[in-house]
C-alpha cells in the first residue's frame, strides 16, 4: 500500500449503476483502476496513476462527446475539465516527491465519485435514456479525443463536486 497506509476500496454497488451499458462499464473500469492505484506500492504509485489518469481522460472524453451530440449542459464537462486539471497537478507534485498529495487524492476520489455519478452522471444518463440517444452506436468504445468548447449553463451546481477532489 502507499505509504504504508490503507487505503480506501472502492466497491462496485447498484447504487453506481445508472441503466446505460456503455456507461456502467465505463464507471466499472474506473473503479478497477481506482483500486488499482489504492493498491499501488510506492514505487508502483506513480505509474497506476497515469494508467488511472488515462483511463479517466478517455472516460471523460465519451461522457463529453455524447453531451456535445445532444446539448446536454457544459457544466458537466466543467466539471470533468476540474477534476482532470487537479489529477494532473497532482501528478507533477507526486513526482517531485509530494507523496501525502498523492494519498490525498486517493482518499478523496470515492466520495467524490459517487456523488458525481448519483448526480451530474446519473442526469446525463436519464437524458439520454428519455430522448433515446443510442450509446451503443456513438462509436463503439472508449475513445480519446474530446469535444469542442462548452459554456456552462447550470451556474454552481459542480463546484461543491470539485470541491472534494
């Protein structure tokens, strides 16, 4: 474990699930990649985070392209650009040696991912779901590459999100 600490597993539960396969198995991925980094000895840490941090940038990636295809409002994609702004910066003070940061992150991530997927992800989901957009067919896997600029339109509605990572 990192720095000789424990550190939180996150479980996969139904209460993450939200009714899109493409997106359940994306938020399943995440989660194994999560734990995997928990895990991460300290000369391990460092590489499971940049798988971690990959793996969440072609996640948010499909997340934003299927907002873009619908119009679904920017704050969300906001809010994937924070998390990712902090997961990087974090990154570059682990590797000059800021090991606690790194522990503060992992800490921080489970809670902060359930509350985005119950919430901003569980909204997109039912959006998708009520207007009939097939995820299946958007184009087939995780891809990276994002979108183009979106506003954002719900105010401070992910601030308190990003707030915890």
């Amino acid at each position: 474990m990192f720095m000789e600490t424990e550190m939180p597993v996150m479980q996969w539960s139904e209460q993450l699930e939200l009714g899109l396969g493409r997106m359940d198995d994306t938020h399943r991925e995440f989660v194994e990649y999560y734990n995997a980094l928990a895990s991460a000895s300290p000369e391990t840490f460092l590489q499971r985070l940049d798988a971690f941090i990959e793996h969440t940038i072609a996640h948010f990636d499909q997340e934003n392209r299927w907002m873009e295809q619908v119009g679904f409002p920017g704050c969300h994609r906001a809010e994937h650009d924070r998390v990712l702004a902090v997961m990087h910066e974090v990154r570059a003070r682990v590797e000059k040696g800021d090991k606690v940061l790194g522990m503060r992150l992992v800490e921080e991530l489970p809670p902060w991912f359930e509350n985005h997927a119950g919430g901003m992800d569980a909204a997109l989901a039912f959006h998708l779901q009520s207007i009939g957009f097939d995820v299946e067919k958007e184009g087939g896997g995780i891809e990276p590459g994002g979108c183009g600029p979106a506003s954002c339109t719900c105010g401070g509605a992910a601030s308190k999100e990003s707030a915890a990572v």
